[in-house]
C-alpha cells in the first residue's frame, strides 16, 4: 500500500443565475454570475499558497467554469481540468429548475414538518433524528418522472469516483494536493460517512473548502465548508 499522503480541496462551484433565482439545480445547470466569478477569483487568491497536481470537476459548465477562475487566479492556470461524471450533482427529477422552496416544502411535508426552512434546521441539529439521507430518499419518492437520485445512489457514484481517483494519484507514492470542483448536495453527501455529518453545521456556501486526507487507504475529512480561503483573497 501506498504511503503517499493525498490531499483534496473539495469546492463547491460559485454562485449561478438558478441559485440567484431559487431554483432547483441539480442535472440542469447555469452559467456563474458576476458574483460566483468573484468568489471563485478570491478563493483562488486564497489559494495561492498551494501547489496542486492535478484538477477536477463535474461534467457540469457551473464547475468547470469555476475551476478556470480558480486556477487563472491561484497560478496555475496551465493544468489541465479532468471533467468526471461522478461528481454530477445529485439529480432532482421533475424538481429540476423548480423553485427551491416548493421542492423543500413538499419533502418537508412528506416528512410530517410543517415547513421547509424547519426541516432545513433540523437536518443539521444533531439533536434531531431527521437526517439528510431521509430528505434526498423522500425526493427521490416525490418525483414524478423517475429520474430522481437516493442517498444511496450518490454516495455510490461519488464515492466510486473519489476511490478512483485516490488510488491513482497516490500510486506513485509521492505526496499531493488535488483540487475538485463539485456541488453542494454532491459533497455533502459524498462525505457525511466519511466524517463529513459531524463538521457540516449548514449548507455549504458556494466557494467553500472541504479538506479531506488520503494515506493508508483510508479517508479523513478534516474541514467542511471553510470559507478562510475566499477571505484571505479577499485580504480579511
């Protein structure tokens, strides 16, 4: 076993004109807006002190788009950006650009709350037995057209992706750190059982950093949803 150690910058993308206008984003997707292209800019600022090897993100433009504004600003705008399927937010079905609060009220009320905002607060409250697995799982049952994604479903195909790409870059033994663009409810979900559920305290914020260790075979999440980065390019 490799004794290389691997570490991952998990991004969430910047901010896009359906998450301005409160719709649902998952499988469909949209261009940043000025101000995605700004917090990406300062998190790659904030960055800079980082060397990384090698660049990934979804097959979505939202990511992509955000990794270039990253690596223009970091310094190394010369990598190559790997797009890889898996790390596709998760998909919402017949919710898919639908406004936000309908889909969370309906789960909600699916889930016996009486709010979607509630059901939002519990979810990170470890005082609550509601967990995000349950939320995603009564979606998936509320979609109308079948095409929605379970826990299940995404922790799969993240977790496949991630394992992949762990053991390939660390097979040459030598020590690294690896930048990946994805989305909110994808990383979320990609690391709640990896340690993530016990460090997230809210929805990640676009442009926040989740960091995560691999050596041994094993992962370690050490962050989740820190937003130092964008303010130290932001000079604060």
């Amino acid at each position: 076993m490799s004794k290389a150690k691997i570490t991952f910058y998990i991004v969430r993308h910047g901010k896009t004109i359906l998450n301005t206008l409160g719709r649902v984003q998952g499988w469909s997707d949209s261009p940043l807006t000025q101000e995605g292209v700004d917090v990406a800019k300062y998190l790659g600022i904030g960055l800079r002190d980082i060397k990384f090897t090698s660049v990934y993100s979804s097959d979505l433009r939202r990511t992509r788009q955000t990794a270039q504004v990253i690596l223009q600003n970091q310094g190394q705008e010369e990598l190559t950006i790997i797009e890889k399927e898996g790390f596709r937010e998760a998909c919402f079905g017949s919710y898919e650009s639908d406004l936000n609060q309908t889909m969370w009220r309906e789960a909600a009320l699916y889930l016996q709350y009486t709010d979607g905002p509630k059901l939002i607060r519990d979810v990170f409250d470890p005082n609550k037995d509601i967990t995000y697995e349950q939320v995603v799982n009564a979606i998936k049952i509320l979609d109308k057209i079948g095409l929605a994604e379970n826990f299940e479903d995404i922790e799969t195909r993240t977790h496949e992706i991630l394992t992949e790409i762990a053991e390939s870059e660390s097979s040459e033994g030598t020590d690294k750190n690896i930048l990946i663009v994805a989305h909110g409810m994808c990383i979320t979900l990609m690391l709640q059982n990896l340690g993530g559920r016990e460090l997230l305290k809210g929805d990640l914020d676009n442009a926040s950093v989740c960091k995560v260790i691999f050596e041994k075979g094993k992962f370690t999440v050490e962050s989740m949803g820190d937003m130092s980065y964008v303010q130290r390019g932001m000079g604060k």
